[in-house]
C-alpha cells in the first residue's frame, strides 16, 4: 500500500547546487542517476537520488524495501506502478513493498530507507 500527499501549495524552498556539490559524496550510476549519503545508522539510511533531465527510463531497478521507504520529491516527477508523484509529494511505501520508479525532467528526491533497499 502505498501513501502520498501532495504538499507543494504550502512546501517552499531551494535547492542549493553549489552546495550539493560541494557537501555530498555521490555515486554515479552512469545512466542519468546518482545517489548521494546523507547519514546512516545500521540498516538505516537517508540519501537524495537525482535523475538528469536525459535520464534512461529504466535507470532504476526494480526494488523492495524491506522497512517500508518515505520520500520527498523536492524538484522534477517521479512516477512508479502505484501512480505519479511530483515535486513536493511525500510518498509512503508499506513494509516489503516493491516498485520500479522512473522520473521526468530532472529530478532530486530525499528518501529514508529504515531497513534499507534489496533488488527484487
């Protein structure tokens, strides 16, 4: 099941670049994507993933999260099996849920995994 609201009408900020750049160690996928650490703590993980406008559309695999998985999607669309998400939805997926996200446009997303990610 999965939950999803969106909160753009009253969700404001901007995305410092120079910042990002600057602050965050990013793995590059080399298909339009990459993950950059926030903080983990055991099996739990906070990281922003951003899509390139030029991004494959299967850039993501498919994925389980065993904890359940939280995100915010601060700029660009995400959308997956169970709908469409864009900026300033925060999406809740149940524990063991699976999908196979894609985005439009360019796309940075934050997303807690409490019990972290396994292909599917």
């Amino acid at each position: 099941m999965v939950f999803t609201h969106d909160m753009a009408e009253w969700l404001s900020f901007n995305i410092d670049e120079d910042w990002l750049e600057e602050n965050i160690s990013w793995k590059d996928f080399g298909t339009g994507v990459r993950l950059g650490k926030l903080k983990r703590e055991e099996k739990t993980s906070l990281v922003l993933y951003e899509a390139q406008s030029e991004v494959e559309v299967d850039a993501f695999m498919p994925h389980s999260h065993p904890g359940g998985e939280c995100y915010v999607v601060l700029e660009g669309e995400v959308w997956d099996e169970d709908g469409t998400y864009p900026t300033g939805s925060i999406v809740w997926m149940d524990s063991e849920s699976a999908h196979t996200p894609k985005t439009r446009g360019k796309t940075l997303i934050l997303v807690l995994w409490p019990q972290g990610v396994k292909a599917a």
